[in-house]
C-alpha cells in the first residue's frame, strides 16, 4: 500500500510499505481522510515519535475492511473515526483515570503507523461507529476537536467569562466554537494572519486584533487560551490574563521554548496556569458534538489534497497556509 514516510527528521517520503495485518482485536481501516497537524512538524523535526520511521497521521476516519479474529463489535463495511491514543492501563496515572499522561503512552500515527496511509491498524475499543449522515472524509476533524474538548474539561469554564484566544488555525477556530456553547460572554481572537482572522469573525468571535493592545481590555480576560505553541504569544497571554483567571497552553510549543512567569503575580492574584494535554474521555463526545454539527467542515477544511502530495501539505501547513488540511489517500 502506499503511505507517508517520516523517515528521518526533515525528511519525508511517499512510498510503498506492505499491507497492514490486525491483531486478535484489532480491525483495518480504509483511510478516506487523514488530517494534518502541529504534531506531525513536530514528529518531522525530531520530536515526540520515539523512534523513526513511521507513518504519520493521529486525526483519521474511514472504512472497516479487516477485522481481528476476537472482534465481534463492528463488522466489514462499518465507517469509523479513530481515537488515536494507546494506553498502558497499569500505570499510576492510568489506574487515576488520567490516561493521556501515561507513563508509557503511545498513539497511532505517533509511535505505531497511522492513517497517512491507504490502511491504517487501529483497536477496536478505539474506533467509533459513525452515523450515516455523518461525511466520512470530514470524520477527520473529531480527533481535533476531541483535544479541544478535553482542553474545556480542564478550563470547567464559568458562564459569562471574557475569553481571549491566541491563534486561529484550527485549534483555535475550535476553542472559539467551544467558547460559544459553553457560555462565553464575549471570545476575542488574536492572530497575525488576517486570511486566518477573517475565518474567526466569519464564525462570529466577538472581535479579532493582531494585538491584544488592540481590544480595549485593561483588566485582562477571565480565560486565555494560547492555541499557537508560540514563544511570543504565550509570553504576551500570560500578562493578559485578569485577576482569578486562568491561562490554559493548549498549543503545542517546541521542547526548548520558554516563558516567564511572575510567581508573586500569580499567588496575589490567584492566576491559575494550567495544560490540557491531547485527548483523555473526550472522544466519544467530540464524535457526538461533531454529529450534531458544532463544526462546520467546509469551513475548519481548506484543502483537501492527495496522499501523494503529502510532502507538500506539510510545507504548506507549516507556512500557516489555509485551516485545515487533510490528504485523501
């Protein structure tokens, strides 16, 4: 079959790897969109897999067309979304319900092959039916929007907060839809691409800056959200937050980017400074939020590109190019 390469750090191929075989509870899945996302530059420049190579691609849904000898669950022809997250189930962390910080956590398409491909291995325990209504190639954004789910459970946001969100790629963009149904008073985005802004008033945030100066609010807001991984818009959330409020690093940073905080600021004013990492029991909601309609795909998707083309998705996506991005296998 044919897939996405990671072979080495900055090198990235398309070739031909063999066929995928599923173990007793394992099914095949017939990749019909894999999304892209920071993780994967991250996995290109050398962090995060533990090993390499491997086939890239944690945010997939399509077709079952194998299935395990002890899977009884689903059957051939079921359309599935995939949670990629593999845990151990015997750590401590995993036995206080806190899966996602596992000790020996794992994902597919992190550390085992993933739906950059033409077939993809999965759990079944992982896999979730999708309704008939739901496009299977769209199915690809419940992953994302399973981590923004999860990043709300940590915020347990009150009604009428003042939310500002850094960066409106995608996770941001789905920060904002979040913040809208649980209550925001207002969502002020920030961003220094206008393309990427027009997207967050288009869904209708309160008000969009390249600049937080900008948006006329001394006393700061109840909840910032950065949704970039970036040193400078961290740095910049961290002095907005208000008294009481919290700031939540939702976007994914390189392993060496840094911040200061001010420790007597954050005990005076009781600032909490909190993580939300990946997905933990938010999966299945996503999957039932995205079935309702929280997000709509021919907005969050702006390209739609062939597995062969993947290479270039990634130089794309790392330019900040469009939203969201998957390949068609």
């Amino acid at each position: 079959m044919k897939a996405a390469v990671i072979e080495a750090p900055g090198k990235v191929t398309v070739t031909t790897v063999p066929d995928p075989t599923p173990g007793p509870r394992e099914v095949v899945v017939d990749v019909a969109a894999c999304g892209l996302c920071g993780t994967d530059l991250h996995i290109l420049q050398g962090e995060f897999a533990p090993t390499l190579p491997v086939v890239p691609g944690h945010e997939f849904a399509g077709e079952v067309v194998g299935l395990g000898s002890e899977v009884t669950e689903l059957a051939i022809g079921d359309r599935v979304a995939v949670d990629p997250s593999l845990y151990c189930n015997e750590c401590r962390y995993c036995r206080a319900g806190r899966n996602n910080l596992c000790d020996r956590w794992q994902a597919i398409g992190v550390t085992v092959a993933g739906g950059a491909a033409e077939y993809a291995v999965a759990p079944v325990a992982n896999c979730v039916r999708l309704p008939d209504h739901v496009d299977v190639q769209d199915a690809a954004l419940i992953e994302p929007l399973s981590c923004a789910v999860r990043g709300y459970d940590v915020l347990s946001s009150r009604l009428a907060s003042h939310v500002l969100i850094y960066g409106s790629g995608t996770m941001g963009l789905m920060m904002l839809e979040l913040a809208k149904r649980t209550g925001a008073a207002s969502v002020d985005v920030i961003d220094i691409n206008p393309e990427r802004l027009a997207t967050a008033e288009k869904l209708g945030c309160t008000q969009t800056a390249l600049s937080a100066d900008e948006l006329g609010r001394p006393g700061g807001w109840d909840v910032v959200v950065d949704a970039t991984g970036n040193a400078a818009a961290i740095q910049d959330g961290l002095e907005r937050v208000a008294k009481a409020g919290t700031f939540l690093q939702f976007g994914v940073s390189d392993y060496a980017t840094t911040a200061t905080i001010s420790p007597y600021r954050i005990y005076n004013q009781e600032i909490t400074i909190t993580g939300s990492m990946a997905v933990l029991h938010s999966y299945e909601r996503a999957a039932e939020l995205f079935a309702t309609g929280v997000l709509d795909p021919q907005v969050f998707i702006s390209h739609r590109m062939p597995l062969t083309d993947y290479p270039q998705a990634l130089e794309q996506f790392a330019a900040g190019q469009g939203r969201k991005i998957v390949v068609l296998p």
